[in-house]
C-alpha cells in the first residue's frame, strides 16, 4: 500500500509540474509569438555594451 502511494504521489507531482509549466511558460510565450515578441533572439544587433567605451581607471567612473 505504502508503494502505492509513493508512485500516486510522484504521478500528481509529475503532473501538477508539467501543468504549472505550461501556465507559467507555454501560454505567455504562445501569446508572446502571436504579438510578433522574440526573447533572445539570435541576431547581429548592436548591444549596448557595445557603444560604451571601457576606461582605464575606476577612478573615472565615479
């Protein structure tokens, strides 16, 4: 009986994980794509860090 309830308890938790997933990730990215948003997209874009210019002391920084 005990065995039992082991897998019943790891099928609910199994399940319930998939479910929150699919909540928390799968619709916000469905309605994300759907808008036209793209996380991490894998393009040559200028980043920010780009345009900044590294100094030689910390000194000028503050």
């Amino acid at each position: 009986m005990k065995r039992i309830l082991q897998l019943v308890g790891i099928a609910q938790q199994y399940i319930l994980l998939h479910a929150m997933y699919f909540v928390g990730i799968g619709i916000p990215a469905a309605v994300a794509k759907f808008f036209g948003k793209h996380f991490l997209p894998f393009s040559s874009k200028n980043t920010s860090w780009i345009k900044h210019k590294q100094s030689s002391s910390h000194n000028s920084m503050y």
